[in-house]
C-alpha cells in the first residue's frame, strides 16, 4: 500500500480536479492565515485593554476606603 500511494497521491495532484482541491485549500489557508493575524489579534487585544482598563477602574473604585464611602 505504501509504495503505490506515492503514485497516486502524485496522479491526483496532477489531475484538474487534484489541482483544483489542492488550490482551493491552499487559498483557504491563505485567507484564514491573514484573518487570525490582522482581524483576530486586534480584537483581541483590544478586549485585553478594554478588560484591564474595567479592572483597573473596578479596583480604584473600590479600592482601601472605597467600601466605606
């Protein structure tokens, strides 16, 4: 079984429909590597700030004395 799947692995990327399939998700790859990297990490750290900045004023607010007021 190993020896023939080389040769069939390398007929089906050399047929249109292998070329296409193997295109098509060599594309999508592509697009979601450029979404996580420029889209999703600015989300993300934007809720990271976003939550540190409610944290911070979360705890001033209550802070040493805060309770008593």
């Amino acid at each position: 079984l190993s020896e023939r799947t080389p040769k069939v692995l390398t007929h089906f990327k050399l047929s249109r429909f292998g070329y296409n399939t193997f295109s098509f998700f060599n594309q999508r790859f592509l697009v979601e590597l450029y979404y996580n990297r420029y889209i999703t990490d600015k989300v993300l750290e934007l809720g990271g700030q976003t939550t540190k900045v409610l944290d911070k004023g979360s705890i001033e607010l209550v802070g040493p004395y805060g309770l008593e007021k």
